[in-house]
C-alpha cells in the first residue's frame, strides 16, 4: 500500500506531532534548561510568536560600545520575530502545476470555468509526458493524462455532505474511479507484439516499464518487469528493500551471479529469480576478457516480473485492498488510443490506473486542508492546499431572543419601549451590520444605510400607521443611541430585506437579511433569513433561516416571545440551512459560502444563534502539481506585537535563575558570562581573534545565551549572526562565529 494514503496514520500522526509541539513549547515556557538547541532559536526566548517577558540582556558595567550595539543588533532581531502569523487566506501561485479557487460543494473538476478541466495534459502539469517513444524500431508518439469522472471529486462541508463529523472542516470527498492516470498512444500501435527480445518499454508514472507479453485472448492482460531497473558493473552495489544486492559476476553465456545480503544465485540470460527475497531479473549483460569490465541490467524489485489485468491492484499495493488498481484494455488493437474527456474513458490500447477507494465521510479520512491525495511513486499530487480566507478574517454575529430590550431612547422614553421582548442582532466588529432603510417603510425621515453593529427587531412600537404585519428596525448610531430606522412589512408571507452584513469583501448583496411571517398573519412565526450570494458561485442564492414566535397582545401590537415555539429549549425546525433542519446539531457547521454555524443545540437552548461571518466568500485552493512543482501563497497576515526589552548590567544582576538571560560580552567584561563559560584566561585560552562564542546553558528553570568575543568586534559579529538567524547554520548547544569584518561571518560547530 501506498504510505502516503494512510491517511488515519498520516492523522494520527499529525496529532501526535501537535502534542509534542505543544509539550516542546510548554518545555520552553516553563523551564528553557530543558530545550538546549539553537536550531530553535529565538526559542525560548520567544515560543509561538510571543517574547517572554523574563528575557534580560547583560552587558558589563563596563562594557564596549561595540557590546551595546550587539544588544540592539540581538534585540532588533527578537522584535521581527515577535509576532503571530494567520493561517490560509490568499490565493495560491504554483510553478510545475496548476491550481483553482474551487467553491465549497462543488466538483473539483467540471465544465464550468472556475473549476479544473476534466482531463489534465503537460501544458497543465509539466511532469506529464509528451514525447515519442521506440517500438519495433519505429517511433510512436505517446502522452500521459490525468482524467478526472465529471462531479466524482467534490470540496465538501458538513452540511453539503450532510456529515457531522466535519464540523467546520472542508475536505475533498472523492468517489471510486474519480481519479484516473493513462498513458495513451496518439499513433496506431500494436501493443500485443511486444515480447521479451521487443519489449513494450515506457516510463509510466515516472518509473520504466517493459512489457514482454499481452494475453492473446484477453486484451486487458499483459506480463511486464515492475521492478527498477539498474545498470551495473561486476562488483556493484544497490540498496533493494533494505538489503544489499552485488553483482559478482557475468557469465559468457548471459548468465550473471548475484548476492544479496550473502546469498549468492546463478540467473540465466533473460530469466527471473527470487534471491534471499528479492527477484531479479536477468535483463542484459554485457561480457568482457576482463571482468571488471563486465557488466549487467537487471530489474531488481519485490516483484521484478508480475502479470496484471484490468482491476488488479497496481504495484505496490495492499492486494486485498488497493487504493489504485489498473485500468487497462485494448491492448489487441491496432489503433490510436482515443481519450473521451465527459467519461474519463478511452477506446484503443488502454494502459492506466485508477482510484479504487470512496471517500463520502469523516471514518474515511478524506484529505482536508494543508493534505495532499498522492499518485503511486508522488508523481502527481492533488492537494487541498489551503482555503481563500483566513482563519481570523471573520466576524461573529449572533441573533438571540432580548426579553427586555431597552429601546426608549428612539421615541424619547415611550413608556413601551423601555423593556421591549425583541430579537437583538450584533456583531464583535466595527460597523459589521448595515440597515437598510431604503426599503423599510415609515422611516425616520431618509432612505439612507445606517452602519452599526446593533439592531433590534420589535413588533411593540411601529410608530405612526403601523399594522400587526409589519415590525420596527432598530440601530445604534455612534453616539451609542438607539435609533428607530423604519417598519419592516411581513404581510402575506412577504420577504423584506431589512440589512445586511458589511464586513471586509462580504458587503452589498452577498449577505443580506429578511424577515417575513411565515403564518401569513399577525402572530405566529416570524423568520428572520440571511440570504448568501454571489452571482457566479452562488447563483441559486443560499440561506440561514431562522424562526422567532410571535404573539399578538393588541391590536397593533406583536411581541416575539422565543427563538423556535419554546422558549429556553432547542428546536430542530428553529434553524435551517436550505431546506435541513440543523437546530438540533451539536456540532458546529459550515454552510457554501463558508459561515460557521456554531452548535445549534446549544445556543438554541439560550434562544440564540451565532454565525462567524467570513470577510469573503470562502474558496478551496486546490492544487495539482508534479514532483518539482513549488507553491506560494498571497495575502498572509501576520501581526508584529511590540516587545519591551529589560536590561541590566552585569554588577546588577542579583539572581541569575530569575531570568532567560541574553549575556552579551565575553567574561574579560562581564561577571556574568564568566559564570557560564569561564574565566577569562580559559576563554581566551580557547579562542582567538576573530572569533566569537554563542553558547546555551542552563539557568536553573530558564537558561542563559552567551554571545562572546575574543574582543568587542567578535562579540559584535556574532550578534549579528543572531540578528540574521535564518541565513546560518545554528545546531547544537554553541556555535563559533568567526570572521574579520561584519559581512564575511561563518559559523562552525562549537
């Protein structure tokens, strides 16, 4: 079996290595003696983007000012360093590849324009051969593709894949045969012809491949060496499988000797042999008098030699269960070989191989973000590299049940408006929320947009010429006053955009609010809908309903009494995404457009819901790439948090064990450092001009960075070399930088 799909153990193996990172970290926190390596530098003096507010620097009282400029050159460094990146966000540029913003619940491959073409060539993917090849002494030219089945790989969320477990993952769900590399022949050729004198020889999936026979009778068989092929002289030595082949010798006859691991065997001319559980096979030789001069090919493998057909497991793989099997036919054909790409199928000589796994859930561990889904021998990869936004560009907004809003102040303290039961809509960022009062009606004077980042929705109060149908909108404005913006009317099941959401690029239409009432009267249930579009991706609009109960107390009068028909108490009709009841999951969810919805149970039993709003509509960035392919992102974000430098002299410092010390200056100019290397006749005793030591040692519970020179100049270098970590080799528990100006530093192993 391919390693690189087992995927629960790549898993596993992630959360293992995330613990350990997390233990390193607390390692480095709690006790900095315990991680003496300045490969990790600047830890621990700075752990995940934090500066530790226990580093001290330490100059001698009399220090040089070359010391002190050492300080500023070491402190400048840790200040770049302190800062905390977000992950995702951006799109992706790939060289030796190809790569599409791919919508969530969507086919990673199709006919729309937004979506990876179906069939994949060289000019997609450089790793993809197109070439000519020899056969029988005539040319043939050949290309290798990748296809993908229409709709059969799709980017999936719990609620488009209707799995819970995702929660607010997303992931590539892919169905069997979704994926399909061939090695088709754009010229006629007849395949079955090959035999063991005229092999069938190409390199495919990066790797040769000679076929000596096909099945005269049945055209999806064919006999072929699998093994790698190596060209060696007598004496010879290669590493199979973990044990050690030599060829020892070549005969006249064709016949060579082999030992692996100590087991000598005689191979004739073009015959396989298993050797000390290894198969040879005896491809060529070459004789010479002299036998240095000899010399074989052999295909040398697990299996050298192996006969497959159509559906078998491709090699290397868990026979019993493979996660690629071949794809073969036509091999009895005299003909091209033609590529239907709305099939993925091909008529002529067939030579491919296919998925023969489903991924429909989490208990099958579809790749998610950051993984890649990997052909035999990573010659193409698809990887669900990242997604479109960050994971901190979103904004919360929730929409509870307020029994006693305070909505006084936007008629001047109306006695009904003091402890009005409303649903209260806000956001956790600046001016998220937008009301739109060009389409409320008996509005306070203007048809204009009020930014905010509170609203209030009210049946008690509806000012002049209000009805039982209609509902009053509420904003605080920036004097932090509510203000009455107009009537919302829900008469007859009418849907009245009331707002929207105004955060980063999600603004204008692509996330806007309605409410209508669902019972067509004056009481009942009241929905408030967030409507998500965009007119490319999202043409058929999505929404967030959410129903509110109402109750009629007068004759102009409604108050809403609940989220869902029950107060305090989670409903599964009270929120629905499309048409799927989700107000009883206990999961958070993620919807098309990327909003999170986060655990309907339990906020609906509070008579709220909360949604994270992403700044953008959220898009998988899908990747397909070659084994030279290179990636990089756009639009990271990492925020540089300001850092306070603490510093003392060397007479100043009392307890050392206090602090992470960063001492600066050799022990000849400070006490302190002579407590951590020496005196100074050792230390000059040990070094010479031009050099410099960066030693970590253990300070109690913390630890101590000497930065010291043979004189001030040294010193100085080697705080630039600390400055500049990332252009030097640092490993170990000390290092010695040596060099004569500040330019031509080098740093060798202490």
């Amino acid at each position: 079996m391919q390693e690189t799909f087992v995927l629960k153990a790549k898993k596993a193996i992630r959360k293992i290595a995330a613990i350990g990172a997390g233990a390193g970290m607390l390692a480095a926190t709690a006790g900095g003696a315990l991680a003496l390596d300045l490969a990790e530098y600047p830890s621990p003096f700075i752990v995940g983007g934090k500066y530790d507010n226990s580093n001290v620097f330490v100059v001698g009282a009399n220090a040089a000012s070359d010391d002190s400029l050492g300080v500023l050159d070491i402190g400048a460094g840790l200040q770049f360093e302190s800062k905390v990146c977000s992950s995702g966000g951006g799109s992706i540029t790939v060289s030796g590849g190809k790569s599409e913003q791919i919508p969530l619940g969507a086919a990673v491959a199709d006919a729309n324009s937004y979506t990876f073409d179906t069939e994949l060539q060289d000019d997609d993917i450089p790793t993809l051969l197109d070439t000519t090849i020899t056969f029988r002494s005539a040319d043939y030219d050949v290309q290798e593709n990748l296809a993908f089945a229409t709709g059969n790989a799709t980017i999936a969320t719990s609620l488009t894949s209707a799995d819970d477990d995702y929660e607010t993952s997303v992931v590539m769900e892919m169905g069997r045969d979704a994926i399909k590399y061939f090695y088709l022949f754009d010229e006629t050729i007849q395949p079955n012809l090959s035999s063991s004198t005229t092999p069938l020889e190409l390199k495919f999936l990066g790797k040769t491949l000679k076929i000596t026979s096909i099945d005269t009778t049945l055209a999806t068989k064919f006999t072929a060496y699998v093994g790698t092929e190596y060209f060696m002289n007598v004496g010879d030595e290669v590493e199979v499988n973990g044990k050690k082949v030599i060829l020892e010798n070549v005969g006249s006859g064709g016949a060579v000797v082999v030992n692996v691991d100590g087991v000598s065997e005689t191979i004739p001319s073009a015959s396989t042999e298993t050797v000390n559980g290894i198969e040879v096979t005896n491809d060529e030789t070459f004789y010479e008098d002299n036998k240095d001069q000899r010399s074989a090919t052999l295909v040398i493998g697990k299996n050298s030699q192996e006969t497959f057909q159509d559906g078998d497991a491709y090699v290397g793989e868990d026979e019993d269960n493979p996660n690629w099997v071949w794809d073969v036919g036509g091999l009895n054909d005299n003909a091209a070989s033609s590529l239907t790409t709305s099939t993925a199928e091909v008529t002529g000589p067939k030579l491919g191989i296919e998925n023969d796994f489903v991924w429909n859930d989490d208990s099958d561990n579809p790749i998610g973000v950051g993984e890649c889904l990997d052909l035999p021998n990573n010659y193409v990869s698809i990887c669900l590299d990242s997604l479109s936004v960050a994971d901190d560009n979103y904004a919360t907004v929730t929409m509870e049940f307020d029994t006693s809003a305070d909505l006084s102040d936007a008629c001047g303290g109306c006695a009904g408006l003091t402890a009005a039961p409303s649903i209260y809509i806000h956001a956790n960022k600046d001016e998220a929320l937008v009301v739109d009062g060009a389409d409320l009606s008996n509005s306070n004077g203007t048809a204009a947009d009020w930014r905010t980042d509170k609203i209030w929705i009210s049946g008690v109060y509806a000012g002049a010429g209000a009805a039982v149908d209609a509902y009053s909108i509420y904003y605080e404005d920036n004097n932090n006053k509510v203000v009455y913006a107009g009537n919302a009317t829900t008469a007859d099941a009418t849907y009245t955009n009331f707002g929207h959401i105004e955060y980063d690029n999600t603004k204008g239409t692509d996330a806007r609010f309605y409410i209508h009432n669902e019972d067509g009267g004056a009481a009942g249930n009241v929905s408030i809908d967030l409507q998500l579009y965009d007119a490319t991706y999202l043409a058929n609009s999505e929404y967030i309903n959410t129903t509110w109960d109402a109750t009629q107390v007068a004759a102009t009068s409604v108050i809403f009494t609940s989220l869902g028909d029950t107060l305090s108490s989670e409903e599964a009709g009270e929120l629905v995404w499309q048409a799927t009841n989700v107000g009883t999951k206990d999961e958070d969810h993620r919807t098309e457009y990327g909003v999170i919805i986060r655990n309907p149970k339990s906020h609906g039993a509070s008579d709220e819901v909360v949604l994270d709003i992403p700044g953008d509509q959220v898009f998988a960035n899908v990747v397909i790439k070659g084994t030279s392919a290179t990636t990089s992102t756009s639009g990271s974000n990492c925020e540089v948090t300001a850092i306070e430098t603490k510093s003392m002299l060397d007479t100043e410092v009392t307890n050392p064990a206090n602090y992470n010390l960063i001492v600066v200056g050799g022990p000849a100019i400070n006490s302190v450092a002579e407590q951590f290397v020496g005196s100074a006749d050792d230390f000059r005793a040990t070094y010479s001009a031009g050099e410099a030591l960066i030693k970590l040692v253990a300070n109690g519970d913390k630890v101590a960075m000497v930065v010291a020179g043979y004189n001030a100049m040294d010193t100085r270098r080697a705080a630039k070399v600390l400055q500049n970590f990332k252009d030097y080799s640092l490993a170990g528990t000390s290092v010695v930088v040596k060099g004569t100006t500040l330019s031509d530093m080098t740093v060798v192993k202490g």
